[in-house]
C-alpha cells in the first residue's frame, strides 16, 4: 500500500506542475494542448486508480484495524467482568440474575 500511496504523491505533484505550466502558456500557444492532454489523461488515470486500488485497500486496512481493537476491547472487558454482569447489567456486582 506504501507505493500506491507514493505514487499518488507523485501523480498529485505532477498534476499541480501541469497546472502551473498550462497558467504560464497561452491558450493559443503550440504548446498548451498536449499539455492539457497530458493533464488530463494523467488525472483520469490517477483517479481510477484512486478509487479501484488505494482506497479499497485503505478501506479494508482500517476496517481491519477497527475489527482487531473491538475484538481486544470485548476480550479486556471478558477478562475483568463476570458473566452475569454482562448478562445482567441492570444487576451490576450481584453476580446473579435478576428475579424474573
């Protein structure tokens, strides 16, 4: 996932160059349209891949990583709290069900 997201760095740099260069060239100027082209087939390609591959990827690592500190949490509070407490919280401490 580290080079997906350097290259993305990479493509956002480039993008903002050709941005600047297209500022610095007139529109009727030879050299402005395949600039532009360059931009925008660069773009349309950075966001494919932004929304095909790093995003999924970013999406399943932190999913991932929520899963992982849930499980931890219900494992810490399984260790320190009675079955019936958890159970039963309307009966904290009494370690019995409450009368039915």
């Amino acid at each position: 996932c580290e080079d997906e997201i350097r290259k993305a760095w990479e493509d956002h740099k480039l993008i903002m160059q050709l941005l600047h260069e297209l500022d610095a060239v007139e529109r009727s100027d030879k050299a402005w349209m395949p600039k532009f082209l360059t931009l925008r087939d660069l773009h349309l390609r950075h966001i494919d891949e932004e929304e095909q591959v790093l995003f999924p990827r970013i999406d399943q690592m932190v999913a991932d990583h929520k899963l992982q500190r849930l499980t931890h949490e219900m494992l810490d509070q399984r260790r320190s709290t009675s079955t019936n407490e958890i159970l039963y919280p309307e009966s904290p401490g009494t370690n019995q069900a409450p009368p039915v």
